[in-house]
C-alpha cells in the first residue's frame, strides 16, 4: 500500500501517547503511597490510554507490513475497546470527584474503596464488550455498503459508539455544574467564615470552576467532531474527513496524563524522585482531596 500520511501521524502520535501514559502506570501501580481510590481511577484512564497507543501503532504496522482482515478486526476491537475505557474512566473520575465533594464527610471509607472497584468492573467490562462487537461478528467486512466512516465498523455500530460518548459528555457536563455549584457555595461560606473580601471569594471559586472548565473543554474538543461525524457520515464520505477528526480524538489520551497525572502534586514528587535518585519513589505522601486532582 501507498504509505498515507495521516497513518504515519497517527502512529507518531500513538508512540507519544504509549510513552507518556506508560510512565504513569508505572508510577502508579508500582508506588504503595498510590493506593487510594483516586489513584486507581487515574491509574485505570492511563492503562486505557496506554492501550490506545499501542493500537494505533499496531494498526499501522499490520496495515502496511501485515495486511490481513483478521488482524485489522482485532486491532480495530483493541483501540474501540481502549478508547471506550478512557472516556468510561473520565466519567468514573468524574463521579468520584462529585462524591468526595457532596458526601466529604463519608468519602474517606470502605464504601468508597467498593465503590471504585464496581466503577472499575463497570467500566472495563462495557469496553471489552463494545471491543468485542467487531471481532464477534458485527463489522462490515461481507457488506461493504454497510460500513460506516470507520472500516470495519459497521454504521450502526459506529452510532452506538457515538451516541454513547455524547451521553457520556452529557453525565459529566451535569455532575461539573454540580461541582461547580458546591464550589462556590464552599468558597462562600469560608469567605463568611473568616471575614474575607468579595474579590478573596471570587478568586477561589474561579479557581474551583477552572478545572471543570478545562477537562470538559479539551474533552468536548477532542470527541465531539468525530462523535458528530459517526452519526452522520457513511462509506462514501472521503477519508480525509475521517482523519482529521479522529486525529483531534486521539490527543484526548495524549492530554489526559497532563491533566490528570502530571499536575498532581505527589506524582509530581515521584517523578522528581525517580529521575534524580535522591529520594525513595516509594516514600508516602498525604494524598489531597479527589477534588483536585
């Protein structure tokens, strides 16, 4: 095949994806002081994202070096599964954000450990399932009028897959007003509290609405063109449209870790600690409040 730029960009990407989420798994899931519920939920977007890299590679290399339809189903189901996984794990953290916040006095319990593993179990298994959907049969491979904008993926299923994401943007737009709400009504009444200015209580509500605003913002830009272009573009829309909405798609893995991982502070303390070899990764850190993570 007649090499096609957009493949390579999606390769170079998928490497820069693998290697960023796989730095935070590691530092993850091999620090005791990463046990809490929070940690596990980011620990489970970085191995979904994780994956996602490791598909688009593996989608170019047997593209172009082995061509086979078997092997394009199981790569198109990792990357559907993958993909589908870090957006479920964006909302599960989503979720548990809103809880720390609505229930603070409750969060820090056994409940919330069980919690997080059935928001786990929830989020992994819907994946697989949607990932398997391709390989178990629904694709378009004997019909090729039946293809959506994504082959092999069927139109139908590519509207499921669609429309699921935009109810996803939905709960999670939904729990960020709430959040958003409980924010300032938090930053109001310490400002009563302690006799701060108006300016002092503006200031910290814009601070807590400023989170919120950037993870739904760089989400909504990252999916939303290709969810609207599942729904309505079918096998006889050009595949530049395609690309170029699945190429802004796939930088919501590559921005995650950014968000999510490397601002935090005590992931912040391992890194620095593993790279200049001063200090034990292993060393225990106070973990704050899933709010701000």
């Amino acid at each position: 095949l007649a090499l096609n730029p957009w493949d390579v960009v999606l390769c170079i990407s998928g490497t820069i994806i693998s290697c960023e989420n796989a730095v935070v798994v590691v530092v993850i899931f091999y620090s005791p002081a990463f046990r809490a519920p929070m940690f596990l939920l980011i620990g489970s977007l970085a191995t979904a994202d994780l994956l996602a890299g490791v598909g688009l590679i593996l989608h170019f290399a047997f593209v172009y070096f082995i061509p086979s339809e078997a092997v394009s189903l199981l790569t198109v189901g990792l990357l559907v599964s993958s993909f589908t996984a870090s957006v479920c794990s964006l909302l599960a953290i989503t979720i548990d954000r809103y809880l720390s916040l609505y229930n603070a006095l409750t969060y820090y319990s056994e409940r919330t450990v069980t919690r997080t593993y059935i928001m786990l179990s929830l989020t992994w298994g819907a994946s697989i399932c949607y990932g398997l959907l391709p390989v178990m049969g629904w694709n378009c491979l004997e019909e090729p009028s039946a293809c959506s904008v994504v082959r092999p993926l069927t139109k139908s299923h590519l509207a499921l897959l669609s429309a699921s994401l935009l109810a996803v943007l939905a709960v999670m737009l939904q729990l960020y007003v709430q959040i958003c709400r409980i924010v300032c009504r938090h930053a109001h009444q310490i400002a009563v509290q302690r006799h701060f200015l108006a300016s002092s209580h503006y200031g910290s509500a814009r601070k807590g609405i400023a989170t919120p605003a950037l993870i739904l913002g760089t989400l909504a830009s990252c999916w939303l063109p290709f969810a609207v272009y599942g729904l309505l573009g079918d096998c006889s829309s050009p595949a530049l449209y395609t690309y170029a909405t699945l190429l802004p798609a796939t930088y919501n893995s590559l921005l995650n870790p950014v968000i999510y991982a490397f601002r935090n502070r005590e992931i912040q303390k391992v890194l620095w600690a593993a790279c200049c070899g001063c200090v034990s990764p292993t060393l225990p850190f106070r973990s704050r409040s899933p709010s701000d993570v």
